[in-house]
C-alpha cells in the first residue's frame, strides 16, 4: 500500500484544529484513517486536550462499577 505525504495545507489545518477537535472530524476531511491523523499530529508533538467521559454505567471496567449502599 502506498502512502499519501501530508501537504502543507493538511499539515496546517492539523496544527490548528487537532489540539482541539480530535482525529475524527479531520480523518473525515482529509480522506485519512483515524490512526493516520492522530499518528501523525504525535509525530508533529500535538496532543489532544483530555477529555472526562461522565457516563461509567457504559464502561465494563470494573473500577467503575458503582457501589452499592446497603
């Protein structure tokens, strides 16, 4: 498989929307994989802001299972 280079205006556009959107969107717009677009914005040193995810009924993880008083 080949790869596609990152253009200039791709690049750009990874800069200014990444730290604050994600890869989903920009894998969308960019006609790349989400693995593509977060491997390379760590390449580039950028990050994502962390975000809380408030719903735990949904995680299998049993640290959060929420405890029963009884």
């Amino acid at each position: 498989m080949r790869r596609r280079r990152w253009t200039g205006p791709e690049i750009q556009m990874l800069r200014d929307r990444y730290p604050d959107e994600g890869p989903f969107q920009l894998a969308l717009e960019l006609s790349r994989s989400e693995d593509s677009v977060s491997s390379f914005a760590r390449r580039c040193g950028l990050r994502t802001e962390r975000r809380q995810y408030g719903n735990h009924d949904a995680c299998p993880h049993p640290e959060h299972e929420k405890v029963s008083e009884s």
